[in-house]
C-alpha cells in the first residue's frame, strides 16, 4: 500500500471507528480516550499515514473550547440560545464555558478575561445592560480572538453579529393589539441604550403611527422585569387614560402584568389584552396563555455558533456579517379581545 | 518604619484602595488592572512590604476559576443555583464558569475535562440523569481537585456535597393534599437513579401509609417534564379511579399538568389539586398559582460555593461534609380545596 494514499477514512475503517474519532485522536482531543488515541496512532503508524503536518500544526494550539457570555441565565430566551449554541458546537467536538455578567459590566469585564485566560477560541456574547464601555471587547479583538454579537450587541465593534428585527417584531404585537380593538395600548420598554430596548420602542411607536394613534407618555414606562411590573401596572390602571392593551418587552414581564391586571378585578383579554415577547414557557403556563413574540433563542444561538466556527476554520480574513432573523407573532388567548 | 510591620493594610490606605485589591495585585490576579499593580507594587517596594513568601508561592497556581456542572440551564432551579454560587464567590475575587450536560452522561465528561484543562480550581456538580459510571468524578479526587455534589450527588465518591430534604419535602406536600381532602393523589415522579427522584417517591408513599391510603401504581408514574405531563395526565384522568390530586416533582411538570387538567373541563384545585416542587417563577404565575416545595436553590448554591472554597482555602485535609437544607411547602391556591 502506498503510504500517500492512506486516508483517516482508511483507519477509521479498519478500528471500527468513525473519521472524525481518528481525526481528533490524531490529534490529542481531551475527549479522546488514550486506548483509542494509541490505537489509532499504532495504526497510523503501520500503515505510514502522512497527515498534512502543516494543516496539523496550525491547528495544534486547539482547545475545542468557545465562551459563553450572557446576562441572565434564568431567562428562557438565553436558555434556548445555550441549547441552540451546543447542538451547533458539540457534534464538532468543541466544549461550551458559560459566564453569566448577571447584568453587571464589571463581570461582564471579569468573564471575559477569565475566558480568555482559560484558552476558549471565540466568544459568543450577548452584551450586559449596563456595559456602556467597551474595552473588554476591544482588547479581543485585538487579540484576534473572534467574537460573534447576538441579540444585544456592542455598536461600535465591527463584528459578526445575530439579531432578531425587534422592530418589526414590536410593530406586529402592536398592530395586532390595535386591530383586537385596543386603543390606549401601554408600552412597558427596557433601557434605551440596548437596540432591543430602541427598536421595540420604535416599533410600537410606529404601528401607533401608521393607525393613527397618538402616543402617550404616560402608557409608555420603563420596566423590563416581573417584580416592576407587578408594582408598575396597578398603577397604570388607576389612571384616567387606563390602558386597554399592554405590550410587555418580555414575557416575564407580561406576567407581571396579567397578574396586576386580575387582581384589580379586571379580565383579560377583555378589559386589557396582554402581549409580551419571547415566547417562552412561561407565556404558555399563564391562564389566558400569551400572545408573544417569537424571540427565536434557538435558532439565534445556533447561527452565532455556526457563524463563529466559521470564522475559526477560515484560511483568510472575511468582512464582519450580521445576520438578521424574522421575528413572528404568535398568537394566544391574553390579545383575543374580540 | 520597621519593614515587618509594613502590612496589605498599610499598602491599601495609602493608596485609597481596599486590602483585597492589594494582595491581588501582587499576586498578579487578572482582575487587578496594570496601573494599580505597579502602583502597589511600587510601594510595596519602597515600604520593604515583606509578604509570606512561603504562602504566596502556594498560591501562585491559583487561576480564581471555579467549574460548575449543571443538568439544565433552562431550570429556574439552577439557575438560582448559579445566583448562589456567584453571589457567594465573586465578592472573593473568583469567576465562574457553567458548562451544562444536557442530561447527557457524554457531555459531562466532556465538559468536566474542558473545565480541568481551563484549569478551574474546584467544581461545583451536579449529576446528570443518565450518569450511571463516575470514572470522570474519580479522576478529579486522584487529581486532588476538590469537588463539591449539590441537588444530585454522586453516591460512590465521598465528597463535600449540599442536598435538600427531598424525602422530607415530599412528604409534607403529600400530607397537604391528603389534609385538603385528596383521596387519590398521583405522583409524577423523577428516574429512580437519582436520590432526588427515590426520595421524592419514597417522602410520597410515606404519607400515604402515615394516613392510611394504600398506593395505587395506576397513579405513580414516571413523568418529569412538562411536555410529558400534557401527554400523560390526559390519560390519568380517564382512569375509573382518576386521581383528585396531583403531586408532581417539579413546577414545570405541575404546570403540564394543570393544563392538562384544565382541558379536559375539570377545576384546579376543586376537582384536581396540584402540588409541585421547585417554587419557580412558573409557580407563582399559573391560574391558580401552583403549591409547590421550596427548593432552596439560592441557598443551596451559596453554601455549595463557600464549602469548596473553604476546601480550597484549607491547609489540611479534613472529612467530607454533607450539609441538608429544610425543605419548606409554599401553599398557594391550586390546593386550597377546602
């Protein structure tokens, strides 16, 4: 047998193995148990096997490890893009590290030194909502560690970047609202430094627009959390101008607001219809369930890790890509006015 | 000034700063900018600061990372469990880093090498449900990395660990539906390998004989997920001897089933009362809220953190510990049957 044409696919083959256990055994993944490695290497030996030593040397510093970094584990939203994360990322042998900023820019700043100081390849981040400086990032990506953006990312850094169109997403809740009947639709929005917290306000403000509705300050309040909103609410029902329909910047907080709104005796849908966004379990425990929009966790956090490994195994530099994805209503029993 | 009086104190005050920045800044912590650390150790120099070089040079392999290995993130459990856990290791200076199995025995042991070669000083674990070999947990004891079990132990390695009164918990939400007046009570239970899921089944069967109700194995089945509940209850309900109470063994199972419940026309709690276990959000924002046991994942998770870093800290071997937290039932109205 002439040794230049011995494939991986050739030992694989003869151990009873797959291609990419032999491909990794070759060389020296963590994950690879040292019977198998020696076996193969014998193997390899035997048979003459001539890897490509330059390919082999290049991926030599390999530590099949990427880094997570996201501001709050318990949200259902970050949960799914971890899951989308790891089906993109473990069938090609790489480990995930998660670091929680816990919405704190200092641990924000802290995981993203600790990540680094444990050899992680690239980083996935979904940005803190009170990181308002940036040189953590910056250190990165002059360190030429690659770093994909997704759901909230840092505007002055020219990086691969997931995002959902909230606009067009909050526009729909809203449009939704407005042709159930409602006409004094409340807005509670999250801080206006993140674009998650911009665009849905922008898109609520503008399906109000278009259907000629004039906005009022006083439906329109900062509050992203469901302990805000359980306090918030009750008191924008005991106004004069009360809300007939409340679009909630999460679900979270959407159940805040159903809650609020029962217990002062009103119904919803009928008296309030109820939106939120994210779609996630929670909007579908509650009693009517909750028209929410898709936030797409999932499919976010698997296009990110596509898009980062990607980056990892390219031979040259390519410009920075945003990904943009469609956003959807879908529509439960809290918006049923009519 | 006598060099030996010179302490970490004297270096802080002078320079406006507190006494943990110094000592990490001359113990080269990544957290510590490089201002700082010149600036201490400059005068740290010019004061002849003499520290016990003995104790720093042990030290100097500390890379103040902490692994934890959780089942699911998308569990407000656990993720209560990470609020403890950073909670009670940030303010020391340590970052965290959260790799999830998936409830995959592979994925574990993958993760629990990419942490080692991160090189984490200790790990934080809980088990995954189809863990049933531990060679992974028994090369971090031979490589005299501590580990500390919380929730979900590991049975055969002697190690700190943190657990709740599952059986206990069980039993007192047990003893709540049959004093509401349940005669029929069903358990969805967990996997029987896991002690949480044993003890749950067993704090279950141990009310029912204290009150002299004879099980019925028609009503106990194996069903922990929420998607499973929609699935199953519908089929327990149709039973000649349908249940009237249901104790589920975690929220989002409870939640499946009172959906469940629902759809088939029946009241919660009048016709079925429900009772589940973690005190998630979830719990707190069905129709009606859902009873539940207490899970303690924020304490759990705190106390798991300081017992590994009090191992870490420690200058000897001592013992293995096992600390049990009370379990507490949360009574809320979807078991108000009386």
């Amino acid at each position: 047998m002439r040794s230049a044409q011995v494939t991986i696919k050739d030992i694989a083959k003869s151990l009873g193995i797959s291609p990419s256990t032999v491909s990794r055994a070759l060389k020296d993944h963590p994950d690879i148990s040292y019977e198998t490695k020696e076996a193969v290497k014998k193997l390899a030996k035997e048979l003459n096997y001539n890897p490509n030593l330059v390919a082999l040397s290049l991926r030599h510093s390999k530590t099949y490890t990427i880094g997570v970094i996201i501001p709050e584990i318990v949200h259902y939203f970050f949960s799914s893009v971890i899951s989308g994360i790891e089906d993109a990322t473990h069938d090609r042998g790489y480990n995930v590290m998660i670091c929680q900023s816990n919405e704190l820019y200092e641990r924000e700043v802290s995981s993203t030194k600790a990540l680094l100081a444990a050899r992680v390849e690239g980083l996935l981040v979904s940005m803190s909502k009170t990181t308002i400086q940036y040189d953590h990032f910056l250190n990165l990506r002059d360190n030429k560690i690659p770093i994909v953006f997704f759901d909230r990312h840092c505007p002055i850094i020219d990086t691969d970047r997931v995002l959902l169109d909230d606009f067009e997403g909050a526009y729909k809740a809203t449009k939704h609202l407005i042709k159930k009947g409602c006409k004094r639709i409340a807005h509670l929005f999250a801080p206006q430094h993140l674009a998650i917290g911009k665009n849905r306000l922008e898109g609520y403000l503008k399906a109000l627009e278009d259907n000629n509705i004039k906005p009022d300050n006083e439906l329109i309040i900062k509050c992203d959390i469901h302990e805000k909103a359980l306090e918030i609410v009750p008191r924008l029902l005991s106004l004069p101008n009360a809300p007939d329909g409340i679009f909630a910047v999460n679900d979270n907080t959407a159940a805040g607001a159903m809650i609020a709104v029962k217990q002062k005796g009103l119904k919803v849908p009928k008296d309030v219809a109820i939106v939120g966004f994210s779609n996630s379990l929670i909007s579908t425990v509650t009693d009517p369930p909750i028209t929410s929009v898709e936030q797409k966790g999932y499919e976010m956090g698997k296009k990110a890790a596509e898009m980062l490994i990607r980056r990892l195994d390219a031979k040259e530099l390519y410009p920075a890509e945003t990904e943009i994805l469609k956003s959807e209503l879908i529509i439960r029993n809290s918006s049923q006015k009519r």
